[in-house]
C-alpha cells in the first residue's frame, strides 16, 4: 500500500504523512455524502453527480456547510462520519 503526502491548506505548521484507506470494490451499496460547501453553483454539480451515483447503485445522502470560509462545524463533521461510508465534497464558482 502506497503513502502520500497530503498538505493541509488550514495553517499546516507540520507535513501529515496518512496512509490511503482502501477503496471499494463498487459503490454499489454504499452511503455516499455529498458535501457542497455553500459556494456558488456547487449544487448544480453535485445535484448532476447525485444523479450518476444514484443510477449506479449508490444511496446519496447531501448536506452543506453553512458558509465556505469556515471549516464544517463539529456536529456537521460527525453527521457525516457516522451516516456515510464515503464522502466527496465539491465546490464550483
């Protein structure tokens, strides 16, 4: 298994070294939440993506940050940990 780099844009003081989870074999099955995180015509991509998850087996749950200049607050963080087997968030200007 492969280890990457990933650099935090949130004030990084030190690189994180974190380990890729694995992927799923298929979505098939799985909860998928899309986070749009209250940018200008996010929605209307993630409602485009829902569509395609959906038609490939996926349950969609979507939620939204409640602006985009802030982090997710906690209680949003933990909704979709323990609702959602995978996550994509997306943003469009």
């Amino acid at each position: 298994m492969s280890v990457r780099v990933i650099l935090d844009p949130t004030s990084e003081r030190q690189l994180a070294s974190r380990e890729l989870l694995t992927r799923p074999k298929t979505i098939s099955g799985q909860t998928i939440g899309l986070l749009d995180i209250s940018k200008a015509r996010g929605d209307v991509f993630l409602d485009q993506l829902e569509t395609r998850l959906t038609t490939a087996g996926a349950n969609v749950l979507r939620f939204r940050k409640p602006t985009f200049t802030k982090p997710a607050p906690v209680d949003l963080r933990h909704e979709i940990a323990t609702k959602c087997t995978l996550v994509i968030e997306a943003l469009a200007d």
